[in-house]
C-alpha cells in the first residue's frame, strides 16, 4: 500500500498543486452578480501583444488589436448566462479602472445580449505597460478584479 | 499549399458553421486562411517569427517593391479586375432605371462588409444617419480606392443627409487614428495593408486635426468603429433590414442612378458600364 502510494506520489503532488492553483484562481475572482437581466462572471485578467476584436456575445470577426510601442493590450474574460427575467436591452461598453485610478474604455461592444444563453466575451483594454487593472465597470455594477492580476 | 483542413473548418465554427456560408463567404474565408497562412510562412522562413510568436508585419518599402509583381494598380476599383487573380467576367446588365438596391445586387456584391458594418450600427441603437452612412461607406470601392471617402461621399452626396455624407467621407481619415473613448483601435490590417511603418500623408493628418475639433467628428467616426467589427466570415447579412432606412433617407431619382444628371451621374454610369472603353 505504501510502495504503491509512494510510486503515485508525483501524481498526486501534481493534481494536488493543480487543485491549489484552481482554488487560488477561484478566489480572486469576484463574485457572479447579475446586471440587466445577465449572470456576470468575470473569469480573468490578462496581458498580450495582440488581441480578437470580437463584440459581446462574439462573432469571428477576423480584426486584431495589436501592440504598440510602451502599450499592451488587457484583456478581460467575462462570462454571461442570460436570466429567465432579462429583458432586451442596449448596454454600454465596460469599463476598466487601474490601480491609478485612471479609466480605460475598450472597443468592444454588447450587441444582442440576450441572443444566445450562454457566452464568455473577452474586453480588450489598451493600457501602459505594467498597468494592473483594479475594477471593472459593466452598466454600474463594478467588479474587483485586483486578485486576477498577476503580480 | 497544404491546407490543414481541420484547423481551417474549426476556425471557421465548426462544419455546421461551413454549411451555412456561402460559397463567396467560404471562398474568402478560403483566402484569408491560405493568406495568413502564407505570411506565417514567408515571414517563418525570413526568420521572423517562429509559429505561436506575435505576427510581423512587412514595411512600406516591401509593400511598394511589389508593385511591379501585378498586372494592374492596387487602387483599381473592384469591378476592373478579376478575383484573386481571375479574369474578368461578363456583367450583368444593370435596369433601365437602376436603384440603389440594384447596384448592391448587381454591382456592390456581395458587400457583406458594408452590410455587417449598417448591421452593428443598427443593433448599437445608432442613428439613421449613422446606420446608412455604415451601409454606403465602402461601396466606392468597387469604382476606384485611393481616397475612398471623398470619392464615396462625392457618390452619394446628391442622394443622402449632409451628416452621411460627411460621414462617408472623412471615416477615410479617421481610421488611422485611434479613439479608444469613442471605441475605435488602429487595426492589425493595416500593418498588412500599408506597412507597420506608415505614417498617413499630409493632407491626412491636416484633415484629422480639423476634424477633431468638429461638431460632427462623431458622425465619422462611428463609421470607423463599425468598420473594425465588420470582417466576420460567418455573419448572415441582407440589405433587407436597410429597405426602410434607404427609404426615408435616399433620395431615388426617378430616371435612375446615372440618369438624372446629378453631379455624380457619371460615376454611376461608370459603375453601370465598366467595360465601356472610353
């Protein structure tokens, strides 16, 4: 028994840190609240040099953004579920606020939010480098996303 | 060209996604992988990327070093030259007394661009204006390229609202400048377009500064950031939806685009009877 757990030792450490890291990630992420009808759930924060510009829920829009010099795209994976009282609605672009306080606007609009039941969209931010994101704003509800950014 | 099949329908949607297109969707869609996947390549081999590395972009002195590898000008109007390298067709005749509706069918198409761009600018809650200068912005197009804005907006201008036309026209200018307030991105394709070291010319960059500081810099605006979203290989569009707002907001002439001697007549003609040699 102990030969045997001793030989899945390396698995189990390996599903042990995949379990740690999971929770941590589960952690940082604000809770789910509901905005105009919609289940929101913002999944992650990330930092790239060239992103999809793809509305909410997305298309296949083939368009990036891309890098540019002392810049880096943010980008911001937020799921929506629709709710059984949601009602169609025109809602304004998300916006992000950094740890400076200074608000980004993303070019990335809601267009038919209610049109499928399920989507996760990605808002594209063009910040500083080294920028971290503290908040994001969707229709006045704000959403601490500090804990998703790496440090 | 090897073209992995299963990664081409999977960036497409699926197969499901493949069956509803179009044969011009899929065909484009086509193009565009094969491209992509040429300039992964081409810039792989030139050692400038690795595969899953940022794309690089060709500069403005290699963009102008093709010019002399085609048979005719970039800025030739659409209905000039053949599909990717194809000759020409026979036209179809446009009516006696064609629409507006008639050169989206006959001469515009398929213009899904333009029609996807009028699509997010209706479902936005944008203003008609607004909606109908999306849905004309590109149409030129078909006619000449250099300066598309001016030669759009001299298209319409006879036909359309003062704030279309204007929007029609200096979207031109705007799209090589971003305005992430009013949600507009400078675009990858225009790194592929015109090199990732362009710089706007002159008279381009003395527009813009106008503009920023006019009343109406919005209404161009919102052209450009529509435009950005508007390259959707899968997007299902009609000029149906338009029907009402070119109604109410496109003067038709009774004897038919090209034959109201309007200041534009000619153009239209032009686009009626493109294989006219003089």
């Amino acid at each position: 028994m102990v030969a045997r757990l001793k030989a899945r030792a390396p698995q189990l450490l390996t599903a042990g840190a995949i379990a740690i890291a999971s929770a941590a990630v589960l952690l940082a992420q604000p809770p789910a609240r509901t905005v105009n009808g919609l289940q929101v759930s913002v999944k992650s924060v990330e930092h790239t040099a060239k992103a999809s510009l793809r509305d909410c829920p997305p298309g296949t829009n083939t368009v990036n953004a891309v890098q540019r010099p002392g810049d880096e795209i943010a980008v911001v994976t937020v799921d929506f579920k629709v709710m059984p009282d949601f009602k169609p609605v025109m809602m304004k672009r998300p916006t992000a606020t950094a740890a400076d306080d200074k608000v980004y606007n993303t070019s990335i609009q809601f267009v038919d939010v209610g049109s499928v039941p399920e989507y996760s969209c990605q808002f594209v931010y063009r910040v500083p480098q080294g920028t971290k994101l503290k908040t994001l704003q969707i229709e006045g509800a704000s959403f601490d996303i500090s804990g998703l950014e790496s440090k | 060209m090897e073209i992995d099949r299963r990664a081409f329908i999977a960036g497409l949607g699926g197969a499901a996604a493949v069956a509803g297109m179009s044969d011009e969707a899929k065909a484009d869609a086509l193009e565009h992988y094969m491209e992509d996947q040429l300039d992964a390549g081409v810039a792989a081999q030139r050692g400038q990327t690795a595969p899953g590395q940022p794309e690089t972009f060709q500069t403005v002195a290699e963009i102008e070093a093709q010019i002399e590898t085609r048979p005719y000008r970039r800025g030739v109007g659409g209905v000039f030259v053949g599909n990717r390298g194809q000759n020409v067709k026979k036209i179809e005749p446009m009516p006696d007394k064609p629409s507006i509706q008639d050169f989206f069918r006959l001469r515009f198409a398929p213009a899904n661009h333009v029609l996807q761009s009028a699509t997010r600018a209706m479902k936005t809650g944008m203003s008609e204006e607004i909606i109908l200068a999306c849905l004309l912005h590109d149409c030129v197009l078909s006619l000449i390229k250099p300066d598309h804005g001016w030669w759009g907006a001299q298209l319409f201008e006879p036909y359309i609202p003062e704030k279309s036309a204007f929007a029609i026209r200096y979207h031109q200018t705007l799209r090589f400048f971003p305005d992430e307030e009013a949600g507009y991105e400078y675009p990858d394709q225009y790194y592929r377009i015109f090199g990732k070291d362009y710089t706007p010319p002159q008279y381009i960059q003395d527009t813009y500064k106008w503009l920023k500081n006019h009343k109406w810099y919005m209404e161009p605006r919102l052209v450009t950031v529509n435009d950005l979203y508007a390259f959707d290989p899968n997007a299902k569009v009609s000029i149906e939806p338009f029907e009402d707002v070119i109604g109410r907001h496109f003067k038709s002439p009774k004897e038919g685009l090209g034959f109201d001697n309007s200041p534009s007549a000619h153009m239209w003609r032009t686009l009626a009877r493109p294989d006219s040699p003089l």
